[in-house]
C-alpha cells in the first residue's frame, strides 16, 4: 500500500521536473499543463506548448509520459497536446516569467 | 527527436565542416591580409572568398536546411541518404574548387564545380521534395522554394564563367567518341557566348545572385518563422512578410542583369532591393516588439546585429551602383567592404547566430531528448558558456570595424589586426561548440524523484 496516494500536486511536482529546454524551465511553470486526471493507477494529462510546430514537441510529451511512469503508484499515462486554447505567457507562475524572461501580464 | 527532423550527425557534420572551413579561412587571412587590401580580382581573393561561400557559408546552410526545413515548416525531409551523397560531393567540389582558384587552374575549377554542382543538385532536389510535402505553405516555404532557384542559378552561372575562362583543344582534333566531341564543341560555344560579357561584371552578378538570391533571402524567410519561435512572438503583418520577399527578388532579377549587362539601372534595382531590406526590418521590428519573451538572448543578439549591417552595406551598394562613379583604387577597395560586409558582416554574423540556437538543439537532442522525463536534463543554454558567447560577440563587432576600416585605406597591418579579431571571436564559437559536443560523447545526467513523498518534500 503507497503511504502516500496520488494526487494532483503530487502529480504537478512530478511534472516540474520536465523542462522545456529552449526556456529553461519547467512545464508546470511555464503554464504548459492544463489538466491533470487521476483514475486509479492511470493518469491522464492535458497539455500545450508554446507554439505550435515547437521543435520540441515529441520530445517534451516523450518527457512527461515517462515522468509520470516513473511515479510510484503509475501503471498507464496518456498525454494529450493541445493548441486551444493557444499557450499565453499571462498562463505561466510567477515563477516561470522570473526564470524565462518574460514580462509581466 | 523530433519526429519531422533528420538523424543528428548529418547536420552536425554539416556544420562541423563549415566551422573548419571558417577558422581555415580565416586563419588565411590573417596570414595573408593583402588578399583583402587589393583589389579583389586575383587568384587568393576568389579561392579564400569560395572558401568562405562554399566551405563555410553553403555548408553550415545545408546541413540547418536539412534540420530547420523540416521542422519549422512541420513535414519530413524526402531523403536522408540522398543528403549523405550530397555531402561527399560538397566537400570534394569544395575543397577542389579552393585549391583550383588558387593555383588559377580554370579548366579544373570547371571539374570540381561540376562535382560540387551535382551535389547541389541533389541538394536542391531533396530540399524541393521536402516542399512538396508542406502541409500549410506560407511566406517561410516561398522564401526557401525562391533561394532554391537562386542557388541553382548561381551555380550555373559559376560554371558557365569558368567554362568562358577555359581554352578548350579544338574538338576536331580530338580522337575520342562522338560524344565526347559534341561535349567540348558546346562547351566552346559556351565559352564564345560568355566572352560577350565583361569578366568582373559577370563576376559580380554571380556573386549577387548567390549573396542576395540564396543567403539573403533565407536569412528573410527563416527568420520569419524562428524569430517569432525563440522569442515567443509572431508575425504581425503577412502583407508586409509577402512584400519583402517579392521585392527581394524582383530587385535581384534586375540587379543580376543590370550588373552584368553594366547598366546604369543597376542603381534602380539595388534601391528595390534595398526597400525589400527596410520592409524587412519593419517588420522584424514589430515581430521584437511583439515578442513575450523580453530578454534577448545573445544568439538573437548576433542575428540582429547582423541584420542591422544591413544599413551599411545598403549605402555601399548605392555608392557602387551610382551611375558614372569614378573606377579608381579606392573604389575598388570600397567594393571590397561591400564584399567583405556582407559576407563576413552579414551572414557569417548571422550564422553565428543562429548556431547558437541549432547546435545546442542537434546535440540535446542526440543525447537528451530519450532522457527527458527519466532524469535531468540539462537546458539548451547549459551547454555552453555564455561568458565566452558574449566575448565573441564583442570581439566579432570590433573586427568587423577594425578590418572594414583597413580594407578601406588597404592597410595590411590593420587587416590582420582586424582579422585577428575575428578568428578570435571564431576560437570562442569553436571552444562553446566543443562544450556543446562534449555533452553528445558524456551527456550530463542527474537522477530523479519517484517517489510521490520525496517529490512533495521538495514542492
């Protein structure tokens, strides 16, 4: 029995260790994931990127189906990419803007 | 790696290639700095700028048109292996054609542009297929689709200018096949055919061809879809993006027959070209203020410092251009700033530029992108030392200065100060691209969390 079950902060601190590696910061922070769906053992995330075309596409969602079947207590991931709606940086933590550059909205 | 994208070693051979090339020449000038303080119709001259053009300039374009095409215009590249014939070809016709320019051997300046124009060939047909495959054509796909005619073209017309420098045996005399004898009658005829022009004008038209058509409109077309991506903007006026594109080739179509034909049109067609420029800028000025992403990176920083040599060499072109301007010895060497600039200026700055950008992505992605979501990886930026990117700016932006200044005045000494300079601030790319490389033969992995309590100790 995992002492500790699955929740979504779980799963979104599981997820700042995936990076965009353009910008150098995490995805969660970056404001990248827009929902997050516990079933069981299954987690199922809904994501974007910054534009579409990103170089990086497979590799960041190859990224975080991995990050999130390295989670203790994962048997199954799917990881949805989205373009609507369109990324915007007024989506990102104060965190993300600090450590990418981008100004305030 | 991404899925539209070619494996990694075949553009980063591209580029490593073109970085020897670049250090090599480079190096050249140094060594030899009246190659820049003369008058630039002689042996060196034509055999360091083929080095610059075809070894440096063509070669890392080439293997980031192998990677960037299909990426930034999301399709696949028609053929990897047909890109890996297309190398071998390069890299003989290249180095042939240097070492043939400058032992001034014409007839096999000929053969090792023939090699190097297959390889071309190929090149273009693979870069052509790709197109073909375009999902959403837009402004970046017409820009590239129009360097591809240019490119062609210019390397026709290299060939047929060392074609009209050979002396080719009478085809009577020649005991072969018929075939053979049908070939070097024609080739004659094109000699006859090309002696009707003036030898530095039709030089000179090549080389716009080549610098305007093929360099100068990539660097328009790509930076329409890569600026807005590392800067997080996008395009604010398609209008204004169509525009430029169409201007720069109405002006090269003009520029390339006025300058050969020496007419005193040639002022007309450059001042299009020149407004194809400021359309350009325009809007690249209101992609940057559009841009989320407020710091500039210093590869950004050497693009746009490149694009903004521009304005100087635009004066230049107009002073050259000017209808019965005096042929002396100081106008010769302000053709070779014009030259110089917006070569070494211009694209080689550019590139510079965008190398920052694609060989820290070729080698993340070769060592990193399987990794990604398994440990941590490292960001683009840690790959390299930005200490040592910003020393190389600085020191490329003071040879730059230095060197055009002494081209002016043909002061050798200064040449090979300026020149210095230069390879100095190269060493500097070569040190970081090092860096960048060590990360493909040692990638830099730490473990992760898995464990969901481990993780929320860290939150």
């Amino acid at each position: 029995m995992n002492p500790h079950p699955l929740d979504e902060a779980t799963i979104l601190q599981t997820l700042r260790q995936v990076i965009d590696p353009e910008l150098g910061c995490n995805i969660v922070d970056l404001g990248l994931v827009y929902n997050v769906a516990i079933l069981g053992t299954k987690v199922s995330v809904v994501m974007t990127l910054t534009t579409p075309g990103c170089p990086m596409h497979e590799s960041i969602r190859w990224g975080v189906n991995n990050a999130l079947l390295n989670l203790e207590g994962v048997d199954d991931a799917e990881v949805e990419v989205v373009w609507d709606p369109p990324w915007h940086p007024s989506m990102m933590t104060e965190f993300g803007r600090n450590a990418t550059g981008v100004g305030s909205f | 790696m991404g899925v539209n994208a070619p494996s990694v070693r075949l553009p980063l051979t591209f580029v490593l290639t073109g970085l020897v090339a670049l250090l090599t020449g480079m190096s050249w000038l140094v060594i030899r700095p009246a190659i820049l303080a003369e008058y630039h119709y002689n042996q060196y001259v034509i055999a360091t700028t083929h080095l610059f053009v075809l070894g440096w300039i063509c070669s890392v374009v080439m293997g980031a048109m192998y990677q960037l095409v299909p990426v930034a215009l999301e399709t696949k590249l028609y053929s990897e292996k047909l890109a890996g014939w297309q190398f071998a070809f390069h890299v003989v016709g290249f180095i042939g054609m240097v070492w043939m320019f400058r032992v001034w051997n014409m007839k096999q300046v000929g053969h090792f542009g023939c090699v190097f124009a297959t390889g071309v060939g190929l090149f273009v047909y693979n870069i052509a297929r790709t197109l073909r495959r375009v999902p959403k054509w837009n402004v970046t796909a017409t820009a590239v689709t129009a360097a591809l005619c240019w490119f062609s073209l210019t390397v026709t017309a290299g060939l047929f200018i060392a074609i009209g420098k050979c002396s080719y045996e009478t085809s009577e005399g020649l005991a072969t096949a018929e075939g053979v004898r049908t070939l070097v009658g024609g080739l004659r005829q094109l000699a006859g055919f090309m002696s009707h022009f003036d030898a530095i004008s039709a030089m000179h038209a090549h080389a716009h061809l080549g610098g305007v058509g093929f360099f100068t409109m990539l660097i328009v077309g790509v930076s329409y879809k890569l600026i807005p991506m590392f800067a997080l903007s996008e395009i604010q006026s398609t209008r204004r993006a169509v525009w430029s594109v169409a201007l720069l080739n109405v002006g090269l179509a003009g520029s390339f027959v006025t300058i050969l034909l020496r007419s005193p049109w040639k002022l007309a067609f450059a001042l299009v070209v020149i407004a194809a420029l400021v359309v350009y800028g325009i809007e690249l000025a209101a992609i940057l203020r559009a841009r989320k992403r407020r710091v500039v990176d210093w590869g950004i920083k050497y693009f746009l410092t490149a694009v903004g040599l521009y304005a100087p060499v635009s004066v230049l072109a107009v002073v050259l251009a000017w209808p019965g301007l005096p042929l002396n010895p100081f106008t010769g060497q302000l053709e070779n700033v014009y030259g110089f600039l917006g070569l070494i200026g211009v694209v080689s700055f550019a590139i510079m530029g965008m190398l920052y950008k694609i060989v820290p992505f070729l080698v993340w992605f070769g060592s990193y992108s399987r990794q990604i979501g398994r440990a941590q990886v490292p960001a683009l930026a840690d790959l390299y030392s930005a200490k040592l990117q910003a020393a190389g700016y600085w020191s490329y932006l003071a040879g730059l200065i230095v060197t055009s200044s002494a081209i002016m005045f043909s002061s050798e000494a200064f040449v090979r100060c300026g020149c210095a300079l230069l390879a100095s601030s190269i060493s500097t790319l070569v040190i970081n691209v090092g860096m960048m490389l060590s990360h493909y033969i040692r990638p830099c992995l730490k473990p992760l969390s898995t464990s969901p309590s481990a993780i929320l100790k860290t939150a």
